[in-house]
C-alpha cells in the first residue's frame, strides 16, 4: 500500500465524514426550528414523516443528545484521519495543517452551509430527515441516556437540580414572541398585534384589571323624583345604570334604559306614578379577583353583558361589562355617545397630557409604551407607586425610562400629567 493510496482513502473518509458531520448539523436546525404549527397540520393530513418529526421533538434532550453524539464523532473522527494522513506526507507538520484545514473546511460545510439550508427551509429539511434520525435516536439511545444520566449528576454537585425544570419559554410566550417579532418584520400591523396579545393577555388579568372604578360609575338615586332618573338614563348615552338606596354602596338594582321607555309609553301610565322598583332588574355582583376569562365565561353563559365588581368587604368597587372585555382584545369601540376624548391628549412639543385615571394598559397599546401595570392600574397610580408619596401639583419624577409632571391634582388624587420620553442619562431617577 503506497502513501498515495492511503492519502487517498484518507480524503475519502474525511469527505464522507463531512458529509456526515454536516447531515447532523442541518438535522439539527431544521428539527429544531420547524414550525410545530405546520407540522401538526400536515400530521392531520395523514403525512407519516410531520409525525414521526413530532415525535422526535417530543424528547428534545433525546434527540439534541444522540444529534450532538453524532456530529461529534464525525467531526473528531474527520479530524483524526486527516492528521494521520497529512503527518505521513509532510511529518509533523501535518498536525497543524489538518488542524487549520480541517478547520475551515468543517465551518463552511459542514457548519455555515448545512445550517443557513435548514434555516431557509426548516420543515423540508425536517422532513426529509425523519425516518434516518429516528433509527440514529433509537441506536444511540443507550450513549444518549448515559450522558443525560452523567450531566445531571454533575449538575446536582453545583446545586443545579433539573429534575422539575420546563422549557425556558412557555407556548403563551413563544407565541407572543412570534407575534412581535411579524410585527417588526412588517408582517403583522401594530392593529393586528394588540389583538393577538389582547387575547393572550386575558387569563393573566383580573375583573379589577379592566373595570369601571366607582368614582367613574354613572348611578342613580332611587330617592329622585321619576322624571329626574329619566334626564338622567338620558344624559348618560347608557343603556344599564345601577341604582342605589340610601348610600352607593346599597345598589338595589339595574334599570335597563329599554325596560324604563317601554314602560313610559306603556297605556295607563304617566312618569310621575311609575314605581322604579318594578322595572329593576336584579344586580349582579362579581368579586375583583375573578380571572378575566371566567369573567368572560359567565357573561356568555348568563347571556347578561353587565355586572357590579365588589372587593372582598363586598363594597362596590366599579363595574365591568362584556363590551370592556371584549375591548381588551380589539381596542375601543367608540359609539355616537362616547366622549371623544379619552383623557390623553397630545401636546405642540410632543409631550402627553394624561389624566390620572387612564389606565396603564390603555396607553401602552395606544402609545406603544410599556410601562408596568403590575403595581398599579392607572398613570396616577404608577406615580404614586413609585414615588411613595402622594405628590402636589409641580413636583417632577422620572422613572421607567418617562418624566412625569404632575399639573393638577384634586383634595389626594393626581387628575392631570404631563408625560414624555425622559433624557436617556436623567432615566431612573426621581425629583421632587
């Protein structure tokens, strides 16, 4: 056996391993970053391979284990021949220059390429891949098991327990993520966004979250003359008031502004002689704590839009109505009654002024904020919050990145902010 031959069956290990190498590399992406979504629908289908590719992700340490495994022994192996071969031919030196060869030739082909492939097309890489690396999975199994078994060990020596640990990202998250990321893209509009993360916001918001404060609540005195209460319904632009007796708190019923005409133009009666206790319906309280989605649940299962938010002492804390929930999810729904104004009004210089009862939600999805609504629910909340104190007119924080400038208060409510983007080096601080 010459040198010659024996270079040359060196060569073509080392392509083959390559080869090899660079089949685990683009398995690697394509299985990993394959949409589920896709996968799942071509399953429905009928299509064998998305299944078995469902089924190989399904054990991700398991397959990252035996693809790693895998890439590992071509590439060491590759490694070793090349050396072998090149110190025959140029002595010692052949270490080093299989070395940097080998190197190069492993990133570009083996590395860069099969990936940028797999990248461009995850679910035909995939695919195609499937039935090879589910028998290489149940091969290397054993090895993959061993090595599981040895770092896991290793990590309990650090304190690292893993035993109890979930993927880093949530399906909630990762769906968000998604949707953010097509938002910059330019794929999805800002619209089309707060939607989406309307929807996946619910389960994480309470009644208290979105409600109709008491301070904002149009009620009505059942100790009011008739014709009084009439003025009022038809002031308000409401079709549902509440009604209380004696003191707010003692809400007695709901007058439903249809009921209330209908029984105005009933035959025989006149407004001074109608009893507002026959045309109540009863009211319906709800605890500030629920979950927005059961909220949401019970709403469609008592076919009833309209409920009294109470806290745990059950006194009356706002109200909520479907058209609220269902408004965290497509934005306002403005009618010809409601106000044109909704407390933020932007000024020549590019500054806001705010009201302090806008909620914090509201302007993060208007303004395309974010700023946390985790502590406090509206704008003059989080300045309290943070500024832990109640604060006079003129006095100045900033914080989260924003100055706010407190322009009004009335008695220990902040009524009016102004609110810009803060000098990068003043963020963090607070004046005042």
């Amino acid at each position: 056996m010459t040198i010659d031959y024996e270079v040359a069956v060196a060569l073509a290990s080392i392509v083959a391993l390559i080869i090899i190498s660079a089949f685990f590399s683009g398995s690697e992406t394509g299985l990993t970053t394959a949409s589920r979504a896709r996968l799942n629908e071509l399953e429905r289908r009928g299509n064998n391979r998305a299944k078995t590719v469902l089924k190989l992700t399904s054990m991700p340490e398991r397959l990252i284990g035996s693809l790693l495994l895998g890439n590992t022994l071509a590439n060491i192996t590759a490694s070793a021949v090349a050396t072998a071969a090149l110190v025959k031919v140029f002595n010692d030196s052949g270490a080093v220059i299989a070395s940097v060869v080998l190197t190069v030739v492993i990133l570009i082909f083996a590395e860069v390429m099969p990936k940028t492939y797999a990248i461009a097309y995850p679910e035909r890489v995939a695919l195609a891949v499937a039935p090879i690396m589910r028998l290489i999975a149940a091969v290397l199994g054993p090895i993959v098991m061993t090595v599981e078994y040895i770092v896991k060990k290793t990590l309990m020596v650090f304190g690292v327990d893993t035993s109890n640990v979930e993927g880093i990202l949530s399906a909630h998250d990762e769906i968000r993520g998604a949707i953010d990321l097509h938002q910059k893209e330019g794929t999805i509009i800002k619209k089309d966004r707060d939607m989406l993360g309307g929807i996946l916001d619910l389960k994480d918001l309470e009644v208290a979250d979105i409600m109709i404060h008491r301070t904002k609540m149009n009620m009505l005195d059942a100790s009011e003359p008739m014709s009084d209460i009439i003025h009022q319904v038809l002031k308000s632009g409401h079709t549902r008031l509440p009604v209380w007796k004696d003191n707010p708190d003692n809400i007695i019923g709901i007058l439903h502004a249809k009921t209330l005409f209908g029984a105005v133009q009933a035959d025989g009666r006149s407004v001074p002689n109608l009893k507002l206790d026959d045309i109540l319906s009863p009211a319906w309280f709800v605890p500030d704590t629920r979950p927005l989605t059961d909220q949401l649940n019970a709403f469609l299962r008592r076919k009833t839009h309209f409920a009294i938010v109470v806290d745990e002492y059950g006194e009356v804390q706002g109200l909520i109505t479907l058209e609220d929930i269902v408004e965290e999810i497509v934005g306002d729904i403005k009618d010809e009654f409601d106000a044109v104004t909704t407390g933020v009004r932007k000024q020549a210089n590019g500054t806001y002024n705010i009201e302090g009862a806008v909620p914090l939600r509201d302007l993060n999805r208007a303004l395309d904020w974010s700023l946390p609504d985790e502590e406090a629910t509206t704008i003059a909340g989080l300045v309290i919050h943070e500024a832990r104190i109640i604060p006079d007119a003129g006095q100045v924080f900033t914080f989260h990145g924003f100055r706010f400038e407190v322009l009004k208060k009335r008695k220990q409510q902040i009524s009016l902010l102004n609110v810009s983007k803060a000098e990068p080096e003043k963020a963090e601080t607070k004046e005042g």
